[in-house]
C-alpha cells in the first residue's frame, strides 16, 4: 500500500490516475448526498 499500488488513493495519485479510491469530482458528490438526506427527512 505505497505508490506503487494503484489500487490506494496514494498510487492513484502517483501514477494520475482516477476511479473508486480517487474521484475526479468528489466534491459534487458529497453536495448531491446531502441534498438526498434533506428531501428524505
């Protein structure tokens, strides 16, 4: 689990690369989540 695993955040980073462990647009994600808890309540 370093930089050469590309399966942790810190290989993803390493080797620019994206997916699961590093979103390209985690911050959307963590507004539409909250927005789905409001409507729900």
């Amino acid at each position: 689990m370093g930089k050469g695993d590309k399966r942790s955040t810190r290989g993803k980073r390493f080797s620019h690369s994206y997916g699961n462990m590093r979103p390209q647009n985690g911050d959307k994600k963590k507004v539409v989540a909250a927005d789905k808890k409001k409507s729900n309540a």
